[in-house]
C-alpha cells in the first residue's frame, strides 16, 4: 500500500543529493554579444560589426543605477529619454540595428540624413560606417538640445571630428526649406502612414530612403529607391514594430503642409521620477521596436504575456523590473531556441534579484545530461521551495535517466505546490512514471487527474482509455 502522499513530505526528495551550481551564465559585454551574432550567421557585414563593437548602447541610455551593470548586450530595449508617449524614445537592440545597418548598406563617404536619432547611437554607428556628413533630424527642440550636449559630453564632437565626418543637428523646419544637399541615403526610425514625398527631391539618383510604412494594420521596413531618370521604387523589407510619428511632423514629411515655427509640441524636462518611470516601462510592450516576421512577433508577444511567468512584485524596483524583462526575454529567446543566449539573460535576472523562476528556466537552457541542469533547479526550490515547475523538472531529468521510483516522489511534490500553474503536467509525468513500474491502478487516477485539468488533451484521453481497459 502506497503512503498518502498528499500529506507533505519531502524526505524522499532529498536536494542535498543533488549537484551545486558549477557555472553561472551572465550576460556579456557588447562586443562579445556582436561576435556572436556573426558567429550565428545574422550578421554578415564585418564594416557593421566592427561600427557596433565601437558604438556601446548603454552610454546612450538613461541613467541607471549602479546596482545594475552591463545589460547593453541584453536583447532589452534601453530608454534614453524620459518620456516613453514620445516616438523613438528607445534603444532598440543590436539585432534589430546590426539588421537594419546591414541592409541600407552606409558605405565611405556617403552623406546621411537620420530623422529620429535614437539617442545619439544610430548618429555615432553612421559615423563610424564613414559617412562624411550627418544631419540628424530631431522633432523636438528639448529634445535636440539634450542630445547635442549629450554628444559633446561624450566627446563625439572631438570623434567626428577626428573622423572627417561633419555633424548638424535641424528640426522639421529643414524640410520645407531650400537645401543644397543632396543625400544617399535618408533612414527614418518612425512608423508613416505613406511614402515620405517630400524627401524624394532630397536623394540622389541610387539615393535610398528606409522608412517603416504602415500596410494593413502592420509597419513594415520599405526601400525606396530613386533610380535613374527619377523613377522611385518601393520595396518591403520586413515587419517593423515602431511607434507612429505624430500627424504633423509625417505630414510635413509626406509634403501635404509646410512647416510653421511652435506647432511641435515640447517634450519633458527629465527628472529622477520620470527616468524611474522610464525604465519600468522601456519592455512593457514586447514587441515595440521589435524587427522581424511576423511569426517572430507573435512568438515574443505570447511568450511575454504567458500566465507560465509569475514573477508579480509590489512596489517593484527598477533592478526587479528590469530582472523579470531579463527573465522574460530569457523565456523568449529559449522559445526560438537560442539557448545560450537565454541561459544568460536568466543567470544575470537572478542576479539582480533571485527568483525561482529564473533559476528553473537557466536549468531548461541546459541538455538533460548536464549536471547545472540539476543544479539550477535545486537552487530554484532553495529560492522558493513553493515552485512547482522546479520540482516537475528534477522529476523528468530523473525519469529520462532511467530512475523512475525517484522522478515519481518529484512529480508528487510538484503537484502538491503552493505556486504551480502547470499542475497537469505534472499530473501527465506521474501517470507515465507509475506506468512504467506497472503501478496502473495509481496511473488510472493520476490520468483522470491530468485530464480533468487538460479536458481537450486528445493523447490523455487515449491514455485513460487505455488504462480503464486493463482495470476492467
């Protein structure tokens, strides 16, 4: 007769036995988080590698407190500027920027036009692609302001400079006026409802404009070309999740109004508050910024939102909230299966506050015969010894190792935890462990047990079936 195991007992479950953490996987330094981008085969051009390994994010960004270090090669959005109802008031990540410098292709001595700079970092990667000329195009004359001190501080005057590269700085007001240069390539960092034609006159013949363009209800990265004898061709690119420009600065772009001094409304001052605000809310939409199809999308938008992550925090702080958006990027990239990647993004969240969640999902980044698998479970019940999932994972390690009798005590304390919304699972494990060792009578009722919780579970139902057969 089995014990009643409802009663809860861990000493079948002995965590002493199991292995300690061996390594600690944590985020890398930028230059090496590039390397592996090339290493993966997304980014091809050495000219755009070695501008990214020059041009570090996080200088760029909002002030950050010292507790937390080196997230710029995290696939996170940074903010640089306070207000996030602004467009283009974030970094995007180096995927999507190694991406679209690759394609629009900067070459020695092209002169570029940037229309929402993103910070100064887009303007500093031009510069070190070897544009000889830049005219960065911010909106906002706070906004503008804040970035040209921000560029002297840095020093980028002295760099460009150095470079051969001339720097300015104009508002909405350069576009309706009579200018004399003439651009090869123009880049536009926010989301229009049609083709800028009011830029056209502004490139030269083979002169490119990359400019996100709404098209049903999705924007989307286009090429437009102008080509000999003037003829302009578009072309998609690909799904590029950005905020729209207000109505009137795409209206002064796509040529229906002529710019009047005062109509562009300021932005904020910043304050230790609103940067605060910033950096809560720089990944509250997952997809904001995001490059890609839009499987990709739909991907980061399910897992982001996944009632599996119950990392849910009062009064947060920016070093938990910025943890659990490490935490959640970790779940997506494991979910398009770069798990290095992943293992690095949990083991740095967990370090900025420990979650069990965190620890589990490091461990699933390892094959199963890795003794850190094991270990970074144990250190996600030693967190938190209410994680259900940590408990359901030891027990399939152990299964798929051939040690049933064992799995079956961790499956049980899985389904007997406080915080588990994946109960069934456990359930379905239990069931397969006590069919093994012949125990049908006891997997006869976990089954029902698991399909009471996964009714529509095709297989289960097979299963049960099954099971009812022998009992008869």
């Amino acid at each position: 007769m089995e014990r009643d195991w409802r009663v809860r007992d861990i000493s079948d479950c002995d965590l002493e036995l199991l292995p300690e953490i061996f390594s600690w996987p944590k985020l890398c330094s930028q230059s090496e988080a590039v390397e592996r981008l090339a290493y993966m085969g997304t980014l091809e051009d050495s000219t755009v590698k070695d501008a990214l390994c020059k041009t570090p994010r996080g200088v760029h960004a909002l002030p950050l407190t010292s507790e937390v270090e080196n997230i710029e090669s995290s696939a996170l959005k940074l903010p640089w500027w306070p207000d996030l109802e602004t467009p283009n008031s974030l970094l995007p990540g180096l995927f999507e920027t190694g991406h679209i410098f690759q394609m629009a292709d900067i070459e020695q001595n092209d002169c570029v036009l940037l229309i929402g700079p993103r910070g100064n970092w887009w303007t500093e990667i031009i510069l070190h692609l070897g544009a000889k000329k830049i005219m960065v195009l911010e909106t906002d004359k706070r906004r503008r302001e804040v970035l040209q001190n921000r560029w002297r501080d840095l020093r980028l005057d002295i760099v460009a400079k150095a470079l051969n590269c001339e720097i300015e700085w104009c508002g909405l007001e350069y576009v309706n006026k009579e200018n004399s240069y003439v651009w090869d390539k123009i880049i536009i960092t926010g989301g229009l409802n049609t083709i800028p034609s009011n830029l056209l006159k502004d490139i030269d013949i083979n002169g490119e404009i990359w400019a996100p363009i709404k098209n049903n209800n999705r924007v989307v990265l286009q090429k437009i070309t102008k080509e000999i004898f003037g003829e302009i061709k578009s072309q998609q690119i690909t799904l590029w999740d950005v905020d729209m420009l207000d109505r009137y600065t795409e209206n002064i772009l796509c040529g229906s109004l002529i710019f009047e001094e005062g109509l562009v409304k300021e932005g904020l001052e910043e304050s230790p508050d609103l940067i605060r605000d910033a950096w809560l809310c720089a990944n509250e939409n997952p997809t904001r910024d995001r490059l890609g199809p839009e499987s990709l999308l739909e991907i980061i938008e399910e897992v982001w939102h996944s009632k599996d992550i119950l990392i849910e925090k009062n009064n947060i702080s920016v070093k938990d909230s910025i943890a659990k958006d490490l935490f959640k990027m970790g779940h997506v990239l494991q979910k398009i299966g770069v798990f290095r990647i992943a293992a690095e993004h949990h083991g740095t969240s967990y370090l900025l506050s420990s979650s069990a969640e965190s620890a589990c999902y490091l461990g699933k980044t390892y094959s199963i015969d890795n003794e850190d698998s094991l270990a970074w479970q144990r250190r996600a019940i030693e967190t938190n010894p209410h994680f259900g999932e940590a408990w359901n994972e030891i027990g399939e390690i152990l299964m798929k190792r051939g040690e049933v009798q064992n799995a079956i005590n961790w499956f049980r304390e899985a389904i007997a935890s406080k915080n588990y919304s994946k109960r069934g699972v456990a359930w379905t494990n239990l069931t397969r462990a006590q069919m093994e060792l012949n125990q049908d009578i006891s997997a006869f009722f976990s089954a029902q047990k698991a399909s009471e919780l996964f009714p529509n579970d095709k297989e289960l139902k097979e299963l049960l079936f099954y099971l009812s057969e022998d009992l008869v």
